[in-house]
C-alpha cells in the first residue's frame, strides 16, 4: 500500500509532530508513505475568507501534484472537506475540462487519516497505547462535511488503557471557523467558553480530534487558564505503542 | 432594525456578549425549542423523504416563480381579493398607505410579519398618522418596550418576567400587575380584545400563497392571527413573492416540516387558509400586497437563489451556535441568525450587511436542520467572495491587514520555496512574541484578536517538512553507505 | 413611452432570472407516508390521547346517544349561553341553555355567549388536529374564535391518521379553513406555556363512534 501525505500548511509549520505521528503510524501499518516537497495549501483558508481567485490557484496545484498519487492521506477533515465540497465548484467557475477531470480522478483517492484507516487499510486496532483518560471533539468538517461518523470512535476504543470520556454537546461547534476566529473574536471566545465547560467538564487529561485547527483553539485556551488538560491530535494518540509511548523522546 | 445604518456584526455583538441576563434566555430558548424539534423529528419516520420533498417544491416553484404568480393572481382575483405588486420596500409602503386612506384608516392591527419590518413600515404608519398595533404577545412587549426582535419564532425571549411586568404595569396603566406569566398573559388577552373587536384594518404577512386557489395560510400560535384575520372589515396581505407554493396539496409536505422545525410541535396550535373574500364571514375588502424588494435579483443567482427556498422557521437559529451567543440583535436586521445572515445583505443587493456572511463558523449545522435544504454555508462562502470582490477595487484594501494577509498568503503558497522561506520568517519573526515556556501570549495587529482569549504555542524550530527531508537524506545516505560496504 | 407597471416589471425581471425551467410539478419526489398503518381502533386512540395532551376533554359517545352526550358536557361546563352554527342538527341544541343561532349575529352578541358547539370537517390523529372548513353546520370563523368554551363534534369516520390521508380527501379545496391543534398558548414569557391568550381556552370533543 502506498500512498502520499499532504501534511497541510498549518501541520507542516505549527504541528510537525503530528506528521511525524502520522508517518509512525502509517509505517507501522506497512504503509509506503511518500511526502512531495512541491505541496503548500488546499486553499480552505482563502476560499471559506472570500479569495476565491485564489483558492482557485491552490486547488489547481494540489491537484496537478497529485495527479499520480495511488491514493493521499490528509490528516485534517477540514482540508478534504474543502478538496470534496469546493473543488469541483471552483473548477466549474474557473478552471478547464482538462482541470475537471483530473480532479474527477483524483478524489476518490483523497482520504482524511481516520477514513484511511478504517476504509482503506481496514484497520480499527492499529497496536495504539495511550495509558490515559481522552475525550473526543468531533470538528465540525469531520461530522458534517465528511460524515466521519463512528470512525475516530472505533479507533480510539481499540487503543490500549485509554479511557475514553463522552463529551457534552457534542456536535456543537468550538467557534474556530478559520478567520472567523479572528473577524469575530469575541464570538468566538463566547463559543470557546461554551465548549471549554464541556471539555472540562470531562475530567480528562488529553482532548483530541481530527484537526488541529480546532485543538489549536481550545488548546490556546487550556494554556491560557492554565490548566493540565492537554490537546493532541488523533495521530498522536494512534502513533503511541508501549515500545514508543506519547511523550518519549523520539 | 435597518441594515443600513447598524453597525458590522462583530461590533453590534460586544454588548450583548455581556449581557449575560440575554445570552442565558437565548442558550435556554433555543436549546428548548432544539430539543423538542430534535424529538420530533426522530419521532417521524418519513423526516428525510418529508424534507426530500418541501425542498424539491420549493426549488421546483422559484423556477417557476412567474408562472404561479400569474396563477395566484388570477384566482385571488377570482375569489374577490385585489392583488397589488411592489418592485420595492418605498411602493409597498405606498400602496399599503392609499389603501388605508382609501378605508380613512385611524389605526391597524397587525399579525407579525418580518416582512413589514423588512420594509420599515410601522415608521410610515406612524408618520401618516395611522396607530400600529402589534398582536403578536412578544411583538406587544417588544413595541410596548420600544425594543427590536431577537429571534425569528420567539422574538422576545430575550425579556424576562420582571421586565415585561414592568412594560406592561408602566404602558397599559396596570401598577398591581404582578410577573406571573399567566397574570400577564391576561392582562394582554384583556388589552388586545378590545382591539381585536373595534379596529377595522389589519395587516397580516403569510407563510404561503396557494397558487391554484389564490388563497393565503398563515400558522400561529396565540390566535391573534385567527383575530386580525376574521373580525375586521379590510384585510392587507403582505408577502414576499417566493411564498407561493403550486397546489393546497403541497401544505401536507410544507406543514409537517414547519411545525417542527420552528416550535418543535407535530402541528402549530392554529392554521388559517382563506380565498379572496367569502360573503359573511370576515373581511370584505381584501388586498394582497406582493413584494419583490431585491427578490427577483436573487431569484437569477445559481448559487444564492436556494435562499428564497426558506419558510422562516427559525430552526436555523435555533441550532447555530454563533446565535445562541448573540441572539437577534447582532445581526441588525429583521432578519437574524443563518438565514438573516445570508438574506440581509442580498436585500441590500451586497451594498450593505456585508459583514453578515463572516458571522459564520461555516460549522454546517444550520443546513444539517434546513426542513427544505438550504445550502446556507454553501451560500455564506459565495456571498463573502462577492464582498472580497468589491474589496479588490477599493484603495481601502491596502490598508487591511487581512487582505494584506491573504495576498501575502496567497502568494507564499504559490510554490514550495516561497513557502518554506515564510515558514523561516515566521518563525524568526514569532521568536520575539515567544515566552520562555515556549508560548506566545500577545501580538501585534490582527494576532491580537486571538491573543486576547488564547494562547499560540512557538512555532517548532523544526517544520514538517525539514524533518522529512532531514529523515530522507540520512537515510539515503545510509543506502549509499550500505551500498559502499558492500 | 408607458411607463411599466410594477406587475410587469417585475414579471419581466422574474421571467430573466428564470429563463426555461424544465422541472415538471408531477416529477416531483413525493415518498414520505402517505398513509398510516393504524386501525381504526388505535388511530381513534391515538386521536383521543394527543388531544388530552392539549388539554382538550374527549369523550366518545353512539350516535344515538349523541344528543345526550352533548347535553352533558354542556351542563359539566357549567356555561349557559351558546351559539349555534345556522347547520347545527336541531337535536344537538339541547333543552335547558339559552342558544343563539348564527343569524348574522354581530361580533358583540357572540363575544357575551359563553361557549360555541359545531361538527366539524375532519380530524388528524398523528398531530391532533381538528379541521373545520366552517360548513353551516361548522360555522363562521368567528364562532369558534370568541368564545371561551368550544365544543366540538367529530365523527369517527372524519379522523385519519396522516395529514396526507386529509388532502387526499378534501373534494375540492375548501375556501376557508381552520386547523385547531390544541387551545391556543403562547411560548412567549421565558418559553412557559399558556393557556388562555386568544382564541377558545376550553376545547371539548366529542368523537361520534358512526363506525360501529
């Protein structure tokens, strides 16, 4: 099994260690990874702000890079909400017929981690051990955009001593929303404030989810209050054995 | 409230942030009415092909607007109703003032309708000197406080107990009013009968137009609409021109998703259907008032015309979280939460409201709820790219750091050296923010609208992808090395 | 050059925005329930139990003891002066009240009658709903909307279970309608329900068992 990792350009600069985890992970399951250097971004972030030009641009890339990918694995459900929901769109109003077919071809072979595991490799135990109470924040891509469903929950419940802790309000969304977390601060510290009782409320030590994006936010939150309550990403926590458990050095 | 002259969303929400009093009746009401709509429709076997089907009609009738508007007209005409067309807001207000000088009217009654907000006319009433009188028990608090709706279905869920005691005891004469909600109730049923049997005119809006037997439904829940609608002597109509459904037939799909969406009930307490006017029984002079007010621009839109599909039900609302924050008032508009956030600033034909489309997480669940299907964040994303195109032509955008920012971005991640060189920069750059704990609590400009409620851990001294290269060339160098041994 | 109409100019901006729409009003999806699976027996009881939920009385009565039956919840009511729709069955106008029959009366003479009696057009059980099309024998609107106390006659045979099953059923679509689903509350003052703002507060039904 090969396939290609689109890091995303926010893993790449602020969450390294999730790709590393990733890259563990997916060697550990027999995977042959390859990594292209030429990637930069999807284009979620200029399309959802209004740069639609833009986006464009970003999309026509990340699809010509692909091109022959055997399949790519995205460690973010936002970024592939934004390659299956917007895409064809953008390609309809800007790109050509050459563009829309390979982008045609190239979707089916897009996977966010969680589906790759589940659907691709057929893999719910991928050998994870993580000796510590989690709760999971589903992201809001992840549940409605690509029907994740019970993915992340069959792998989370196959890891070794995990405790996993249901959260409240689930499906409520943390107040990230991309720039949104900026163009409406206020809001969405109101909208942190919310989901933060929630994830406290579990008593945890870890939160995780598909996206950092979300973790970024709530986790910057956590800091802020000083409290213990950690934020790591799925991969992390699948990516961590007895032999190498979260936290050694690697 | 006017879109025109309220303040950008982000501002208008500062106050109410801090009012927790409002924000706690907002999360409380809506997560009320969420629940009883999330029972019901688990309860309701055929929810999905229910939806299937309001949404295929609506779609099915805005293709067809014009057709089933001729038809309506036709019958309403028919049945003994006179239909009148407004282009916009300052002829509808118009036509609704000749009709009430014609009736020598001193005084209305009015169902609520969001329309007649959306076209400012209780100002033009009053300027006229004609008394608007609100029925609706939450637009009675609300006209009677001098204050603004904050939700779609329960307007004045932002008013507590005390505070409508104290309206009512100051505005109706009643000092010995106590705040139970039964004995306000009371004292309002009392004020507004009076009303309801002397006044002659009444403005009501509707939730559909029947085009095969031009007849009108409103629902409701109180019965003042069942009042206005049957003691006075002239009735006026005021409705948007996407109300129209095909056939009463088409009620059996409409009716069973309203109900639940907007109230969480199986069925609104009270439903009216008339046609035109029947002898002896209610009004006999009728009026149909049918408003296009930037509609049928909408109308030509691939990807916006889905808005028009709304039968204002507020489910919407009563899911997005940005509301259960904000309430109503944020939006500065008749017309709040998911669905005012994309109508708002397409009745403004994109000069006003702008800032609406950004009031979004773009988390989805509005759409998730939408009983016909509305596309909202699909809309919300089209809608800020036309605000982004009327920025590119503004000098102003210099001056914006977000656009500042998303070119510069765009510009990065044309190409993997660029990229990776802004990655270096970045990097550099965030060492003067960062704390000894590896943190960074305050920066500059746009940073500081997320360090003013969160932190940003130091961007890693190494990238991802500095790691992968450094992890290839050992290991191709141990291949080499490999190979020289051999 | 005339000046267009509004009609017209707005027509004209429609019929642009639209261009030819294919879409033909019978290919449209239409598989939710159309009709439920309940019997007669517990669709009746379906019908009695979301009525009680609204607080609404439900008696049943043989159509042969209907004028009874009506004569005793008129007495239980403890009300003396009602109107009468001009169709109302003589018999149902029981001895011992003072009735007003709906000869144009004004809205002042209805509002000082206590309650009002009517048939009714059709009931649906799913949603408790009770329809009138205000047929002679249903009345006006304004009969069954200033009074305080409503009693209402309902057939057996009148109740489905689906509104589908109504449409379905409605010969012609009537010219006046009125869905009742319960005495009318309000939402309004911190989300508490309450009886009593407009509209009948006491809804009395009787459901004739004409299916026996």
């Amino acid at each position: 099994m090969r396939a290609s990792l689109f890091i995303t350009c926010y893993n790449d600069t602020l969450f390294p260690e999730t790709g590393r985890a990733v890259v563990r992970l997916l060697e550990r399951l027999g995977v042959e990874l390859d990594f292209l250097p030429a990637q930069t971004c999807c284009g979620q972030m200029h399309a959802n702000t209004g740069f639609r030009a833009e986006a464009f641009s970003q999309a026509r890339r990340f699809v010509q890079l692909y091109r022959d990918a055997e399949c790519v694995v995205i460690p973010s459900s936002s970024c592939v909400a934004m390659i299956r929901d917007q895409y064809s769109g953008l390609f309809e109003e800007l790109g050509n017929e050459e563009l829309r077919k390979q982008f045609a071809a190239l979707l089916p072979r897009v996977y966010e981690l969680s589906e790759f595991l589940t659907d691709k490799l057929g893999a719910e135990d991928v050998g994870a051990y993580f000796p510590h109470r989690v709760t999971y924040h589903a992201s809001c891509h992840g549940l409605r955009g690509l029907h994740v469903g019970d993915r992340p929950f069959r792998l989370l419940k196959n890891v070794r001593s995990l405790e996993l802790v249901s959260l409240a309000n689930l499906e409520r969304c943390c107040g990230f929303g991309g720039t949104f977390s900026v163009k409406n601060a206020e809001v969405s510290t109101a909208m942190l404030d919310a989901k933060l009782t929630d994830v406290l409320a579990t008593d945890a030590d870890y939160c995780t989810a598909l996206d950092n994006s979300c973790l970024m936010h709530l986790g910057g939150a956590l800091h802020r209050r000083k409290k213990s309550l950690q934020t790591i990403h799925i991969a992390g926590i699948l990516a961590s054995t007895m032999d190498h458990p979260h936290g050694a050095t690697p | 409230m006017d879109p025109r002259v309220a303040p950008p969303f982000p501002t208008a929400a500062l106050p109410i942030l801090q009012n927790m009093q409002l924000r706690k009746n907002v999360a409380h009401a809506t997560d009320v009415i969420q629940a009883k709509r999330n029972n019901l429709v688990a309860e309701k076997r055929d929810w999905h092909e229910l939806r299937t089907s309001a949404a295929a009609i609506r779609a099915h009738v805005l293709a067809n607007l014009g057709t089933y508007l001729e038809q309506f007209e036709t019958t309403c005409t028919a049945a003994g109703g006179t239909v009148h067309w407004a282009r916009d807001a300052a002829e509808a207000r118009a036509i609704i003032l000749r009709i009430l000088r014609e009736e020598n009217a001193t005084e209305v009654i009015k169902i609520k309708t969001m329309t007649s907000a959306e076209i400012q006319l209780n100002p033009a009433l009053e300027a006229a000197g004609i008394a608007a009188i609100e029925t609706d028990l939450a637009e009675l608090i609300l006209q009677l406080g001098e204050d603004e709706p904050s939700h779609i279905v329960v307007p004045a869920l932002h008013v507590n107990r005390r505070q409508v005691r104290d309206i009512f005891a100051q505005r109706m004469g009643l000092p010995e009013l106590s705040d139970d909600p039964e004995a306000l109730t009371a004292a309002a049923r009392a004020y507004l009968r009076r009303k309801f049997l002397s006044v002659p005119t009444a403005i009501s809006g509707a939730n559909f137009l029947i085009a095969e037997t031009g007849s009108v439904v409103i629902v409701e829940s109180e019965g003042n609409g069942r009042m206005c609608l049957t003691l006075p002597r002239t009735l006026i109509t005021l409705a948007g021109i996407e109300k129209v459904l095909p056939r009463f037939a088409d009620l059996e799909v409409l009716l069973q998703v309203l109900a639940r969406s907007a109230t969480g009930e199986r069925m609104n307490p009270y439903t009216s259907l008339w046609s035109g006017i029947t002898p002896s029984d209610g009004p006999q002079r009728f009026h149909v008032v049918l408003l296009d007010n930037g509609r049928s621009e909408i109308l030509g839109r691939k990807v916006e015309r889905q808005t028009l599909q709304c039968i204002r039900c507020g489910a919407c609302m009563n899911t997005c979280p940005v509301y259960r924050q904000t309430g109503g008032h944020a939006y500065g508009s008749p017309y709040a939460g998911p669905i005012g956030a994309i109508l708002t600033p397409q009745l403004e034909h994109m000069q006003h409201a702008q800032s609406l489309p950004y009031a979004s997480s773009l988390c989805g669940a509005c759409y998730e709820v939408c009983p016909v299907k509305i596309n909202i964040p699909e809309v919300l994303i089209e809608l800020r790219a036309q605000v982004v195109n009327q920025e590119r032509s503004q000098p102003s955008r210099w001056f914006d750091p977000m656009y500042l920012g998303m070119k510069a971005a765009n510009f990065v991640f044309a190409g993997a050296a660029r990229f990776r060189l802004a990655q270096r920069v970045g990097h550099l750059a965030l060492r003067l923010f960062t704390g000894k704990d590896g943190w960074i609590r305050r920066l500059p400009s746009l940073g500081a609208r997320w360090t003013m409620s969160r932190d940003l851990r130091a961007l890693p001294d190494q990238t991802f992808r500095d790691w992968w290269a450094t992890r290839e060339a050992s290991a191709t160098r141990e291949a080499s090395q490999h190979e020289e041994r051999r | 050059m005339m000046p267009t109409s509004s009609r017209q100019a707005i027509l004209d901006r429609i019929r642009a925005a639209t261009g030819g729409d294919a879409s033909n009003y019978a290919d449209l999806p239409r598989n939710y329930i159309h009709r439920g699976p309940l019997d007669n027996a517990s669709r009746l009881r379906l019908m009695a139990e979301r009525l009680r939920e609204y607080g609404a009385e439900v008696v049943e009565s043989s159509i042969a003891e209907l004028p009874g039956t009506i004569a005793r919840r008129l007495q239980s009511s403890g009300r003396h002066v009602f109107v009468a729709p001009t169709g109302l069955p003589a018999e149902w106008l029981s001895t011992g009240f003072t009735w007003k029959v709906d000869h144009q009366l004004s809205h002042d003479e209805i509002e000082h009658c206590d309650g009002v009696v009517t048939a009714s057009f059709a009931g649906v059980a799913d949603s408790g709903t009770i329809i009138l099309h205000h047929s002679p024998a249903e009345g006006r609107r304004v009969l069954t909307l200033l009074p305080d106390f409503h009693l209402c006659i309902l057939r057996a045979s009148q109740i489905v279970e689906t509104l589908p099953e109504y449409f379905a059923r409605c010969p012609q679509s009537p010219r006046l309608a009125t869905y009742v689903s319960g005495p009318r509350a309000t939402a309004d003052i911190e989300m508490t329900r309450i009886k009593g703002v407009h509209g009948p507060r006491f809804l009395s039904v009787i459901i004739v068992r004409d299916d026996d």
